[in-house]
C-alpha cells in the first residue's frame, strides 16, 4: 500500500478526512502506480478531537445525545457510507484504505485481517469478528465500514488506542435492541483501549509502542513499508483544495440532518449478517406510499435502496402477497449487504 501523506500536517475536521478519502479514490490512478494485476492501494490514519459521525441512513436523534455534544463542544457530522454511530477523540485512531478493487467482501476481509494480523504480532489476541469488527480478548478495538465508489472501495473504521470511553458513552445513545444483541449493560464493557494491553506485555519493544506516535508508525509500517522503505505520496495545496470543495458536501446542513419523513407505521429488527434495520412505512389508505430504510447496515452502489423500494412499493397494496409480487427478481443484495427480498418482508409484515 502507499502512504498518503499531506504536506500540511494541521488537524482537520473529521470530514475534512472522509473528503480526503472520496479524493484519493477519485484519483488513485495518478497517486498509486500500478503493479501488475494487483491492485492499486492506497493508506492513511488521522486523529480528531471529540467527535461523533454517523451512518449515511441513521436518524441522528436516535443514535446521538444532541444536547450533550453541544453543550461540550463535540462536532456531529454524517458520512456518505453505511454502519453506526462512532464516537472519535485523538486517543482513537481512525483508519482509511482506498482501493481500485470494487469486490466489497474481498476488500472488506483483506483489510480486516491484515490489521488483525499486524495486532497478533505484538501477542495480542487478536481476530476479525462479525461483518465489520476486530477483536482483542473478546473485546472490541475496531469497527469499520466500507464506501463503495464507481471505480474504487473505501474501507474506514476505528482503533481504540486510549479513548475516553465515558465521554463515549455520554455522547452515543445506542439502541436497546443492540445493547440486548451483544449482551452487555454498557459501551464500555464490550470494548477495548489497546494501550491497557501493551502495557501488560513482559516484552519492552512491545511496551515501548504504548506511546501512541510509536504505535501508529508501527500500524503505518505494517501497512505500507516495502521493499525496505515507507511508500509515500504527498499531497500539496493542488491536491487540498478539492478535498476543501468535497469536504463542504458533509456540511451541508440538509445531508447532516437527513430526510425527516413522517409515516404511519414503523417496524425494527436486527438481521443476522445484515444489521439494525428500520423501515418507515407511509400508508395511502391500504396502499404503500413511501418506502425509508435506515440502520447500520452497508449499502451497495450509488442509488439508494428506499428509492428503489419505493419505487417498486409505490402504489401496492399493503399485503405481503401483493409486495412479494411487486419484489419479484429483486436482488436486494445487490444494494445492501446480505439482505434478502425474505428478511425485508418478514420484517415490514412482522413474521416471528
């Protein structure tokens, strides 16, 4: 993988990095060289002070307690890819690959193993769990999400190095549904500072890496050292200036707050493989209106799968026979991951 590194070193808003992130994908023929049939890779990490962001499709009332993070100053902002709702400070180290391979799974599992494995190396119990999350000890110290462009993959996600997990929990406010699903009475019982485990380790170059500048050039040289040096591109005021231009799409005021429909009924579940799913149903009398689906999970491709439901709902009584019917030959796996035309009925129609 090459390094992106940026000629100004200044701290950024978390946005500002995720901007940075849709540049690269946009122009990774031109940063990265190809290498034969490989594909071309591209790394990065940055840290930001407090901050929550989340999901393209969740309902930001929901997942975040608003008059906390004002009240002390936390940034709120959404991102263009799926998954949940991440609360960052400069003790967690946000990770971002790019990547020309537009195989999501591929992408999504070579990069989770290859950060669980540059964990291993240091004695850590370290393994990927689930769709998204790296584990040490049984306890999470990754989550990751993907965003799939046209030509390239994003894979992003989290490494819980020293957060302040009270401020973590004052800020989010997750769902009873996964609080029940993972079994646990509080974020902090289910994740994991990594600096707490190397300090626990008998061997002194492992411990040394507790210094967190120490421990990110350590994940930077299990990334991208090769052929005996760092693999590197900088980026100047050229290359910034769009990132500036593209950063301004997250602060809009419209995409942070989302679409803010009414309907008349609402139906919440979680799906094996897929995630939390809410659906909002508008009923006009006996006949769907308007389909909208929000949750963690991942979308596939540009379009949006409540336009599309909607627009294959739209009209159709409401009755699991009619919809099926409406549905037939839809591969809804191709707009989210893992789900099914069965799951997204069983769960407007509420099958136990």
């Amino acid at each position: 993988m090459i390094h992106i590194a940026l000629k100004d070193n200044s701290q950024k808003r978390l946005v500002w990095y995720l901007a940075m992130e849709e540049y690269v994908s946009r122009h990774l023929s031109e940063l990265v060289e190809s290498r034969g049939n490989l594909p071309r890779e591209a790394f990065f990490m940055w840290q930001v002070p407090p901050t929550v962001i989340f999901g393209r499709n969740q309902v930001m009332e929901a997942e975040v307690n608003i008059p906390y993070c004002k009240s002390h100053g936390v940034q709120l902002y959404r991102r263009k890819s799926g998954g949940g709702c991440v609360y960052s400070d400069e003790g967690n180290i946000m990770l971002s690959c790019i990547t020309d391979s537009t195989d999501v799974a591929f992408t999504f599992d070579r990069f989770l193993q290859r950060l669980a494995l540059s964990l291993r190396r240091l004695g850590l119990d370290a393994s990927r769990s689930g769709r998204n999350d790296v584990m040490v000890g049984g306890r999470k110290v990754s989550g990751n999400a993907f965003f799939l462009q046209p030509k390239a993959s994003i894979v992003h996600g989290t490494l819980l190095f020293d957060t302040d997990f009270e401020e973590m929990e004052r800020t989010i406010t997750p769902s009873d549904e996964k609080i029940q699903s993972k079994g646990v009475a509080s974020v902090r019982q289910h994740v994991l500072n990594l600096k707490e485990e190397l300090e626990k380790s008998s061997d002194p170059k492992v411990r040394k890496l507790t210094d967190i500048d120490k421990f990110k050039k350590y994940i930077l040289d299990s990334f991208c050292f090769e052929d005996g040096k760092l693999q590197e591109v900088v980026l100047g005021p050229e290359h910034t200036a769009e990132i500036d231009a593209i950063e301004a799409t997250y602060l809009d005021p419209d995409f942070l707050s989302g679409r803010n429909h009414r309907y008349s009924m609402e139906r919440k579940s979680k799906i094996e493989g897929v995630g939390e799913l809410e659906v909002e149903v508008e009923l006009d009398g006996d006949k769907i209106h308007e389909i909208s689906l929000k949750g963690d999970y991942f979308p596939l491709g540009e379009k949006s799968v409540s336009e599309l439901l909607s627009e294959k709902l739209r009209g159709v009584d409401f009755k699991r026979e009619a919809a099926s019917l409406a549905l037939k030959g839809l591969e809804l796996r191709d707009y989210v991951m893992g789900l099914t035309v069965e799951n997204f009925l069983d769960l407007i129609f509420e099958k136990n």
